[in-house]
C-alpha cells in the first residue's frame, strides 16, 4: 500500500485522497448500537483531502476499506507480482506447474498467463461476497 501500482501503461500512486482527519465515529454505545440496528451514522464520512497522502495510520486503513473497490488490495497486490521489473512490479515466478514456464515457444495469456490471474482474482472476491451476503441474509 505505499508502492505505486502498475496498471498497465500509468501507474498510480497509492495515495488516500478522501476521508476526514481527526473525525471519530461511534465512540458513545448508544451511537454504536445505532450502527449495529442498521442506522446509518450522521455527518459526513467522506470528503476529499487538501493534500493526498500514503496510509499512514489504522485511520487511514479504515478510510481504504470504507470506500474502496470490492477487490481493490487483491488487485493492486496481483498487479504488483504479476508486472515485471523493468514496468514497476516484483515479476514473480511462475509455478513450476504451469505448463508454459518451461516453453521456448508459446506464453500464457488467456489461459495460466497473466489476464488470467487477474480473472482468478476477481472471481474469488466476488464468490466471497456472495457467500457472505446469503449468509447475512439467510441468518438475520
């Protein structure tokens, strides 16, 4: 979260540019109990910052997760493996079960290459999600 990310052609810079400084939320139980039933919090959550800066504080990581992409982290972390050296990322090694590591003649793309671990991916978030909402709905 402090790297600046390799999507593609640009990289982007892991600033956070929205949240409020200094603003707590539901620190009296009554306001977190509120919360709890469902009751959205007043005030504003969100606003953009005067100056962008890196995560810096636990603050800051809940900033992230309130308002990011559902598999935002995944992505830029798979991003970063993925993309080679000389483009800003690790270029982490293949398994040595994928059946294009060894060859002098093909790659892999759609399938074992890297279009198909950003599918891999999104496709685990995504699975999550759902059990997770049929959980919340099939137990509340």
């Amino acid at each position: 979260m402090i790297l600046p990310i390799p999507y593609g052609a640009p990289q982007t810079a892991p600033q956070l540019a929205y949240g409020l400084p200094d603003q707590d939320f539901m620190i009296a139980e009554s306001d977190w109990l509120s919360v709890q039933r469902g009751i959205a919090p007043t005030g504003p959550a969100v606003a953009p910052l005067a100056q962008p800066h890196l995560l810096r504080n636990g603050r800051d990581l809940g900033q992230y997760v309130h308002i990011d992409g559902l598999y935002q982290a995944y992505l830029n972390a798979c991003l970063l493996m993925i993309t080679p050296k000389n483009r800003g990322g690790f270029a982490a090694p293949l398994d040595n079960g994928n059946p294009y590591g060894t060859s002098q003649t093909q790659t892999g793309f759609g399938p074992f290459g890297e279009p198909n671990f950003k599918t891999i991916v999104t496709e685990v978030a995504t699975r999550a999600l759902k059990a997770v909402w049929f959980q919340k709905g099939f137990y509340e």
